[in-house]
C-alpha cells in the first residue's frame, strides 16, 4: 500500500469517525477527553474496535490521533469565557459534585494528560495556564457572597 | 634546579595550549555537524508552534481579560495576569532560543555554503540583533506594564521572526548537496539533512 493510499484511508477513517461520533459530542472539551482516552498510555496508540474493523488498526489509530489534535487546536482557540462554559458544561455532564470536581482538578491537573503527543510546549502550557484560570473561576462562583461571574 | 622548572612550566603550559586547541577544534567540528539540523529544526518550531497568529492572537487577547475582569474577582485577576505574563515571557524565551539556533546556523555554515549576497547577509544580521533587542525590551516590557500592554512590540517580533525564518530557509534551500556531504553524514550515510 502506497503512502497516498494509507493516507486517505486515515482521512476516510476520520471523516467516519467525525460523522458517526465525534458529532454526537458537541463541545472540544469533551472531544479532547474522550479522544484522550482512546489512547493507551503504555503504548501512545489510539484504539477503536469499529474503526479498525471498518478500516485498519493502522489508520484507526492515525484518525483518532487526526482528530485528536483538531479537538486540541479548537481547545486552544477557545476564549477563556467559552472554555468555563465549557467546563461548567463537562461537569454537569459527568453529575460530579462541583465542588468535589473542581478540587479534583486543581489537585490532579487530570487535562495534562488530555494533549495530544508532539504538541508543542507553548500550547500545552498556554491550555494548562487556562485551566487554571477557568478552575478559579467557577471555584469562585462556588463561595457563598463572591460577586456573580458571568454565568 | 632553576631553569629545570622553567622548563617544566613552559612545558606544562604549551601542553595546555595543546589540549585547549584541540578541544575547540572538536568542538567546532561538533558544531559543524549540528547547527543545520537545530536550524531545521528551530524554523519548524517557530513556523509551528511559535509564530502562528492563532496562538500569539489568544495569549495576547485583551478579551480574556475583559471577562476575568468581569468576574469582578481581584485575586482571579491577579491569577490571569500572572498565568498570561509567564506564558508570554515563556513565548519570548522559546523565541530567544530558536533564533539563537538559526544565528549559530548562520554564523557556522550559512557563510560558508549558501549563495546568499552580501545584502542580504547584512539584512539578515541586522534582523537577527533587532529581534533580540526587541526579544529584550519586550520582556521588560512584559515585566513592567503586563502581558497585554505590548501587543505592537509583539507584532514586531512576530514580523523580524518570521522575516528570519523565510531567510533561513532561503539558506537552506541554496545548500547544495556537496556541501551537505562536506558537512558530515547520519547513521547509515544517510545526509544529515
């Protein structure tokens, strides 16, 4: 197999993998984590048994890796405002007390292992600094008598 | 006795001479072999990961400041500015680092290989001391007034950084592949580009 054809069978993968799934999670966050934990972490390499059925092993892995980096890049776009939303979002979602979340979060720093393999250190740093922010932000909105945030 | 440690210590001292020229001149073939691949290198880490206007866009956003100050949070504020200063001074430092790389490349092998005119050397010299002089004042800069007070000092550094950049390349492209070999070869023999 040629290295155009190994190609757009990963862009065929990806574009399955964005109709079918990754459109059904609205949010970069979300779609940062969940690909996130697609990932072996012994091995660095993305599983997906329906893909790499309909596809390869090879090129599931290579989509997931694809859009696992767009979901990044979107993240890192993401205005601060956008991206407490979006935590504000993640954490209803997961039905995780607030409180419990987000000094979780601070502790932990569980997004640290939500990048991407090869980003570089400025971007990582920058989403990590933001975090960081949005984390103190919604903590803030949690005390009793803190002004109201922008909700 | 006397002229016996004379002699002993100019030969002590000429086999330092000796020790020291060779040293350098390992290092100078060292340097021979590495600054083309951490020039390479250094122009796809500025093109990728330090110039792109998205990101230098988002850690300079005044809009994020706007919300936090929204937030009406003093101590959050502090945390943004603070957050935004390190990852700015960080962005110049990686800068600083990656030019410092390409300045090398140039010093080393650029001059002596490439077809480069004398113009466009100078220009290139001249844009290699502005952007570390900017690099300078922006982290004073940054230090001072904050991370949101410079965005025409960070424009202009953006702008000499990517002028480099294109230089560079320029440089690279004009190394034919006699001198890539006279430069040395990886593993393999396969070229060091």
């Amino acid at each position: 197999m040629t290295w155009r054809t190994k190609r757009e069978n990963v862009e065929r993968a990806a574009e399955d993998l964005r109709r079918r799934t990754l459109s059904e999670i609205p949010r970069s966050l979300d779609r940062l984590i969940y690909l996130a934990s697609m990932r072996d972490y012994n091995t660095g390499l993305y599983c997906h048994d329906g893909l790499a059925e309909r596809f390869s092993q090879e090129a599931a892995c290579e989509a997931l890796a694809d859009c696992h980096r767009e979901a990044f890049r979107e993240l890192l776009g993401t205005p601060l405002e956008e991206l407490v939303a979006q935590i504000e979002a993640y954490v209803r979602a997961t039905r995780t007390s607030p409180f419990d979340f987000i000094t979780a979060w601070k502790k932990l720093e569980p997004y640290r292992v939500a990048v991407p393999v090869q980003t570089d250190s400025l971007s990582s740093e920058f989403l990590f600094s933001n975090f960081k922010v949005a984390l103190a932000i919604l903590e803030a909105r949690l005390r009793p008598g803190q002004p109201a945030a922008a909700a | 006795m006397i002229p016996l440690i004379i002699y002993l210590t100019i030969g002590a001292l000429l086999f330092l001479a000796l020790l020291y020229v060779v040293a350098r001149s390992s290092n100078g073939e060292r340097a021979g072999n590495d600054p083309l691949r951490e020039a390479r290198q250094a122009v796809q880490t500025l093109e990728s990961g330090l110039l792109p206007r998205e990101l230098i866009g988002r850690i300079f956003a005044r809009e994020d400041f706007d919300y936090v100050a929204s937030c009406g949070s003093e101590e959050i504020c502090r945390t943004f500015l603070r957050e935004r200063q390190r990852v700015a001074r960080s962005w110049v430092g990686m800068i600083e680092k990656q030019i410092g790389s390409l300045r090398r490349f140039h010093r080393v092998v650029a001059r002596q290989h490439s077809g480069l005119s004398m113009r466009t050397e100078a220009g290139l010299a001249f844009d290699f001391a502005a952007l570390l002089l900017a690099c300078r004042a922006l982290r004073v800069l940054l230090y001072v007034r904050g991370p949101l007070a410079a965005p025409r000092a960070v424009g202009a550094t953006v702008a000499v950084a990517t002028r480099i950049c294109e230089a560079s390349k320029q440089s690279m492209a004009f190394l034919n592949p006699a001198s890539i070999a006279a430069m040395g070869t990886g593993p393999g023999g396969a070229p060091v580009l």
